[in-house]
C-alpha cells in the first residue's frame, strides 16, 4: 500500500478513480510509486458482489512486457537508453573494455566495487580453481545426441551441476541459506558464485565437444578466464598449446560487453525463479533458458542465418521491404531500452577489426554493412528510433573465430552468468528479505458455468483432429499392431 503522507507533500500522485470518486494520494519515492496502492480502489465496494471481472478486487496495473514496472531497486547497471549510456557500478562500458578483464568486471557487478589487487587475486584463484567438474559429468554430455542444440545441453548442465552441491540447497539447508548476511551464509554464498563461473566455460566447452566427438579437457592452469575456454575447446594434444592472444583476448572483451544489462528478459527470469528460494544453480538454469531464444540472446545466431538468406548486398532492398511488410524479421536491430546504437555496438565493431586481421574478414560482412547502411537511412526505422543492437555485429566475429552457428548464443550465456549472479546475490541480501515474485492476471475466461458428459459436449474449439486422422510413425504402427495381435491370443 502507498504509504501515508501529508496532502500537502508535492512529492505525490492524487489519483481520482471516476467509476466511484474516490480519491488517492500515493507517495512517490525514486520516481516511482507502488502498484499495490492501486488496490484501494475498487468499482463493486459492496462485500459479497463478486464476479469475473475482479471489478471488486482492487485495480490492477496491466504492464504486458513490463513495458513501465519496477521490480528491484538496484546498484549494479545503469542504462540511459535515449542517450545510450551503459554503465557497470558507475564505470562507462568503454573504459572497462579498455582497460579492465571480464573477471575483474565480474567482480565489479557482483561486489560493488573494483577489487584490491590482493582481492583480484584471490578471486581470479578461486574462479579458476572451480573449473573442474565431477568425472561423471561426462557421461552427463555424453547422453546427448550428436545434434543436440548445445543451448539445451547447457541449460540443463547448469540444472544437473545443481545436483552436487546439497549444502547449497535451500530446500535441504533452510531457507535463509542465502538470506541471512551472516559471514557464514555470505561465504556459502561465494561459494557458488566461484563454481558457477568457474564452471560455466568448462560446461560450455564440453557441450562444444561432446558434438564434435572429442574427448573432454580438464581445465588448464596458468591462462586467462577465455584462454581456458579457448583451451578446452580446442586443445587436440598439442604440447604448449596456446591460443592466439588476439582471439583470446577479443573473447575477453566480448564477455565483458554481455556480462550484464541490467534487468533483461533472463536476468529477470533468474530472480523470478529465485524469488522462490531455489538454489542458484536451478536459477541460473532457468536464466539460460531465457536466453536462449531470438529476440534475446540468440539474436546473434538469428543474424548471421538472416545474412545467410539474404545471401548478397544486392538483396538487401528487396529484404528491407519485406521487413517493413512484417514478412521477415531483421535481427540484431531494435531494443526494448536503447532507442538509439547500443554503446555495445561500436566496441564490438572495433573488435570486429581486431578479429578479422587474423582471421580475414567474413564473407557476410559485406552483406552486413550494406543492411546496416540502408536501415539506418530508411524512415521505418528512422521513426521507431531502430538501430543495431550488440547481436548485430558479434555473430560475425564468432563465425570469424570459427565457431558453429549454434554456439553463439552459449558465448552469451557464459558471460551472462555473472550478470545473473550479480543480480541474484543482490536480491538475496536485499533489505526487507526475498518476496515471492507472483505477478497477477486480469481473469477474461468464462463465468461460472455446468460440467457436461463427454458424449452430450459439441466441439467449440481445441483439438482439430477427428480420430480417422490420427497418424503414427511407422514403428508406432507396428508396435500397436504387434500388441493387438498380442492381446488377441
Ligand atoms: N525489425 C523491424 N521492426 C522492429 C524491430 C526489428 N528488429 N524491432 C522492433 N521493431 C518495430 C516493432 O514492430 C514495433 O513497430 P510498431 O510500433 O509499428 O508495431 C516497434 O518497432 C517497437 O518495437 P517493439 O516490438 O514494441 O519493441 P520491444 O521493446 O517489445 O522489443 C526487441 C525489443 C529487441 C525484442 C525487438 O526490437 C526485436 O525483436 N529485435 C530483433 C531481435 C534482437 O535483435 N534481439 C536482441 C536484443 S539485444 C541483446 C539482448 O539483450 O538480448
């Protein structure tokens, strides 16, 4: 409920509600005031009137994609989207690229501020020394079928990681596991925090192998957070295998861009199932999920397949057009925040160069400056304020660096994983404690209405089929054939 407050205070919002003339003064505090204030108006006030319409339950706040609703109050990322600022704990995105590593910007995003040299060490030393999974984690990948999108592997590898770790499990441990702020509770905490991005590489890397028919690689000592990755995926044997600095360190700099954005479709989907005092790993599990798909981190795998269909410059045009038409989809541009060039995306472009003078450019990148050229001058974008976003570029700086297609959105998620902890381990120790995320629906169903037997019911909707139009496999077929037969002896 909004809290009470002079009528004289300016720093409010009166609210007339016409349908009963009621009034309500609801206390704006950091530009916001509280949904739940609404719920003091109602349009039945009688007790006892009750229907479908919820008109007697209070009003709600309809926001479908969270278009205008906070839900955290929060110290970790800053956005100005018409300005396009991204700001990590304060520090500008472009100076962390420049002169910080995606390990001691994970430790900015997860504790506040940069850390002490003597900090830094013993972080890096942690994170590092938690790469390696259990032995039987192989027979985990290796359960997977050869052409398994490594999305679905690693989403379920951070649920199964889950299942080592019992002393990290609210459900087995209590609930204030996380919440309590005590040192013990906060090193529990750390814990966790130096397996799951320890971690992350290594089940990437493995969900990288186990497609490629590769034994798995124990991760190495004495390199980089992306060196090890690069190690672990590559790693054929070789003495002093090294990967190229160039590579390893533009990886660097990308993971650093996706460590976090603020609260994005999956950072909210990890404290939304976090809210509910699960542990970690399942959260984090479910973040990837988010992720997972194309207007989110899988744009940068939804690009170059756009590029691919587009197939030359000359197409473009004709492409263009088709977007307008609603016909296809322009990945890698438009944002929910930015309504102006991602800041993301100019870093990425002056990686792209690094990238490209070791490997040569991409065949696509043609093809890619020419649909950015024309999007930008044309007035359907000009007007929605649609620019590219951090997918537009980095998909070809992957296919530069070799990697397959379906693995782009994994060389999201991986960095992202700070992001998600940086927000959870925030919502955990948050004043007041953890509240159930439980948004509500605005009921549009049906009234109250009489069961009616099968055989009495006309077909309204659902189920199209009628049973003559069932179809089964071949081998489904014989089966039921098989146990018929069987079942008439
Ligand atoms: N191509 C063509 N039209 C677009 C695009 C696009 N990529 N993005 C938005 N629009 C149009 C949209 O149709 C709407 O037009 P109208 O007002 O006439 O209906 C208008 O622009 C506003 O868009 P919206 O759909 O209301 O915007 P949103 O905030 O709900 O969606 C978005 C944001 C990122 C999902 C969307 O821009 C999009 O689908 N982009 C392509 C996918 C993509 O690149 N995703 C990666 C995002 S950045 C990385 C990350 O953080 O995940």
């Amino acid at each position: 409920m909004g809290r009470p407050i002079p009528s004289s205070s300016q720093n409010s919002l009166t609210v007339r509600d016409n349908r009963t003339g009621k009034s309500l003064e609801i206390a704006i505090e950091d530009n916001s005031i509280p949904a739940t204030a609404f719920k003091a108006l109602s349009a039945a006030p009688e007790k006892g009137e009750r229907d479908e319409n919820e008109t007697n339950k209070g009003l709600r706040v309809s926001d479908r994609g969270f278009l205008n609703t906070a839900v955290m109050r929060s110290q970790i990322t800053y956005i100005d989207g018409e300005a396009g600022v991204l700001r990590y704990r304060g520090y500008p995105i472009e100076e962390l690229a420049v002169h910080s590593s995606h390990l001691e910007t994970a430790y900015l995003l997860i504790y506040g501020s940069l850390p002490t040299s003597s900090q830094l060490e013993v972080w890096e030393s942690e994170v590092m020394h938690h790469g390696v999974v259990h032995a039987d984690a192989e027979q985990f990948f290796r359960s997977f079928r050869y052409d398994a999108h490594p999305m679905a592997i690693l989403t379920s590898a951070f649920a199964y990681l889950g299942s080592y770790y019992s002393e990290a499990n609210p459900s087995l441990q209590g609930q204030t596991l996380f919440t309590q702020g005590s040192p013990e509770s906060l090193a529990v905490m750390d814990k966790q925090i130096y397996r799951l991005i320890g971690k992350a590489t290594t089940l990437a890397a493995m969900a990288y192998r186990v497609r490629q028919g590769r034994s798995f690689v124990t991760p190495p000592t004495g390199f980089s957070y992306t060196g090890s990755f690069l190690y672990q995926m590559d790693h054929l044997g070789e003495e002093n295998y090294k990967p190229n600095p160039v590579l390893e360190k533009a990886l660097d700099v990308l993971f650093l861009l996706h460590a976090d954005h603020e609260l994005n479709a999956s950072a909210t989907t990890v404290l939304q199932t976090g809210s509910s005092l699960v542990d970690p790993y399942s959260a984090i599990a479910a973040g990837c999920a988010s992720l997972y798909g194309p207007l989110h981190g899988g744009a940068n795998e939804a690009v170059i397949r756009m590029l691919i269909s587009i197939g030359s410059p000359a197409n473009v045009p004709a492409f263009i057009e088709a977007v307008k038409k609603r016909e296809k989809v322009l990945s890698g541009f438009g944002h929910r925040v930015y309504k102006t060039s991602d800041p993301r995306s100019f870093i990425v472009r002056k990686t792209a160069d690094e990238v490209f003078k070791v490997t040569g450019k991409d065949e696509l990148l043609e093809t890619a400056m020419a649909l950015h050229e024309a999007a930008m001058k044309d007035e359907y974008f000009i007007k929605r304020k649609l620019a590219p976003n951090v997918d537009f570029c980095s998909g070809l700086i992957y296919r530069a660096m070799g990697f397959p297609l379906d693995f782009f959105p994994v060389l999201f998620a991986v960095p992202r994983v700070v992001g998600w902890l940086a927000h959870w381990r925030q919502m955990m120790l948050q004043p007041g404690g953890v509240k159930i995320w439980r948004p509500r629906q605005i009921y549009v169903g049906a009234s109250k209405r009489e069961y009616v037997a099968v055989g009495e019911r006309s077909p309204v909707e659902g189920l199209q089929k009628t049973p003559s139009q069932i179809s089964h496999s071949g081998i489904s077929k014989r089966t039921m054939i098989a146990t018929f037969k069987g079942a008439k002896l």
